[in-house]
C-alpha cells in the first residue's frame, strides 16, 4: 500500500526553524516546506513506498529532517529512555511512600537510674572479687 503525501509531510521535519512536521508548519510561503512537500510529492509520482521516500529524504538532509528517530543504533535510546525514566521513577516513589508509611520506631523503654546503677555496682563489685582472686 502506497503512503499517502500527508503521511509522509506527518514524518518529515520542516528545515525552517519551526519544529514542526511538513505537514504542520504554519508559516506562510515556508522557504523548507513547500519545496519540501512539492519534492514529497515527485517521490510519490515515481511510485516509491513510504520507506523508500523517507530513506530517500535522510540520505538527501540526513537523520534530523525525519520527525520520529529510527529504531537502529545509537537512536534505540531515545525509544527507551523515557519509559526507563518513568519506571525508575516509579520505582523511587514506590520506595519513599513505604518508607514514610512505616511507623516510627519506638525508643526502649528505660530502667529508673538507680535500677541500672545498682546493676552496674553489683557487676563492678563481682569483677573486682575475681580480680583479687
């Protein structure tokens, strides 16, 4: 099945500056896109698919004119990047949300002063014995 030519205008960068498709740009008399959509328009005339007219184009401006990147090579990463950074993400609040439900740890509850310094003074007084031993 053949593209059509808004298809491939949805699938070209217009060269103005405009960041927009071909098929989107809005300036009037576009120095890129009309040219471009009229070179859109031969390809299509000589019966080339939507694959070849596309490579046809990136051979012609390079990769930057194609408004989506490849999914070949280095370009894979900017497929998977975003959905690895939404997963991270994820990942992070997931983490912190059960760190702030987790309740607060207790603090042990403390044996009165004396209790403990009696303690201490018992054991002092038995390694002092053995030590005389």
């Amino acid at each position: 099945m053949n593209a059509t030519q808004s298809e491939i205008e949805e699938s070209l960068t217009c060269q103005c500056g405009c960041g927009l498709t071909v098929h989107s740009c809005n300036h009037l008399q576009c120095p890129s896109g009309i040219p471009l959509k009229a070179e859109i328009a031969s390809q299509l005339g000589l019966g080339k698919t939507r694959p070849e007219v596309l490579a046809y184009f990136a051979g012609k401006y390079g990769e930057k004119i194609l408004s989506a990147p490849t999914a070949t090579g280095f370009n894979v990463i900017a497929w998977v990047m975003p959905f690895a950074a939404v997963l991270v993400a994820a990942a992070v609040m997931i983490v912190v949300a059960r760190r702030w439900r987790r309740p607060a740890p207790t603090a042990p509850v403390a044996e009165p002063a004396g209790e403990r310094e009696a303690a201490w003074r018992e054991r002092l007084e038995a390694e002092l014995k053995r030590f005389d031993a």
